[in-house]
C-alpha cells in the first residue's frame, strides 16, 4: 500500500473527509443524482502464456527482478457510478497508433 493511501485510510481522516463532505454537499445543495465517481484499473496485455523469468537479487535484502517476453502494452478500463446507485457503461482505452485519417483536416482533435 503506498503511504498517502494508508494516510488516508485511518479513521480519523475518513471521519473528516466524510464532514467536509456532507458541509460541501448540503451548502450547494448537491443531489445525488449528480455526484459521481470514477476509477481506473489498467490490464496488461503481457504475459499470457509467454515465459517469465525471475532473478534473485545480486545484493542481500534486495528485490528479485523480473523479466517477461512480450510487450508492456495495457489496456485501460474507467468505471464510473453515481451516488444513486445507477453507472456509466465502462470506458475502455486502446493504445492509440493514429488518428482517424477519415476525419482529415476538420478532425477537432486538431484544434487542441
């Protein structure tokens, strides 16, 4: 677990996330068919069925390296839910090689 999440996983600090939350949605009087959230989990495309190799470490008390044939490539998944219980269908995101050359110049892509 990384520091800033086992920071924010005691319960004093949930406690006061979850105040300042309810302050925040009642002065604007948020409903919950409004509020959202989002995640995103990455699917790597590596390693299935392929070799994977794994080295001891050169030094005592240091991390074993690992090594697998293929590519790095992932795939990334975004999920989002809103506070009423209904969701967005996921967004799924492929790694990009071009743009969509039926698009040409008035692609709007091109603007940004």
């Amino acid at each position: 677990m990384e520091d800033k999440r086992g920071r924010a996983a005691n319960p004093h600090t949930k406690e006061e996330w979850w105040k300042l939350l309810k302050e925040i949605l009642i002065k604007y009087s948020i409903k919950p068919h409004n509020l959202y959230g989002s995640d995103e989990v990455a699917v790597l495309l590596a390693g299935q069925g392929e070799r994977e190799v794994v080295f001891r470490p050169a030094q005592p008390g240091g991390a074993p390296k690992q090594q697998t044939e293929g590519t790095q490539e992932n795939i990334t998944v975004i999920c989002t839910i809103c506070a009423d219980g209904t969701s967005v269908e996921p967004g799924v995101i492929f790694k990009g090689i071009a743009y969509d050359v039926r698009w040409g110049d008035n692609n709007p892509l091109n603007a940004l």
